[in-house]
C-alpha cells in the first residue's frame, strides 16, 4: 500500500489488479471508477500497463473507458484512467 507522503512504499501488481476486479463487480450503472497510475517509480510502468490492460478489456457494451496522460513530461508522468459503466 501506498501511505500519504511516503515514496518507499508502494501497491503491488496483482493486489490492484485484484482490487480493480472487485471495484468493477461494485460499481453500479452510471457510476464511475477512476484509477491514477504511477509508472515512474520501480515497477510501476509494468503496473500501469497492467491497469490500462485490464480496463481496456472492460466490455464495451457496458463500460467507457478513457486515459488522461500529460505529453510533454521528460519523466513519465502519472495518468489517470476512468471507466464509466453504462448499465
């Protein structure tokens, strides 16, 4: 886990990914589900790749999703990722 002002500490892959399931079995319809991802730190490209995989394959039918990512950054910048279910 990630405490507040605390750099060394960080989330792990697979317990994101577990939350991110059990996040998107609660949301209701029109609700939304907002992820930050940080990819600057040790492990966290391959985690946000992860993040963006998993919300990627979302059904489209049910869920949007969008990223919103700064561009012009000489480190890789935090993006955030929202997913809004549709029904």
């Amino acid at each position: 886990m990630c405490r507040a002002g605390t750099k060394k500490t960080v989330t792990r892959t697979e317990c994101t990914l577990a939350a991110l399931e059990q996040a998107a079995a609660l949301i209701a319809p029109n609700g939304l589900l907002s992820v930050m991802c940080y990819p600057g730190h040790e492990g966290g490209k391959e985690e946000a790749e992860a993040v963006e995989a998993f919300l990627s394959r979302l059904p489209h039918h049910s869920w949007r999703a969008g990223k919103y990512q700064l561009l012009n950054t000489g480190t890789p910048a935090p993006f955030q990722i929202c997913a809004f279910r549709l029904d």
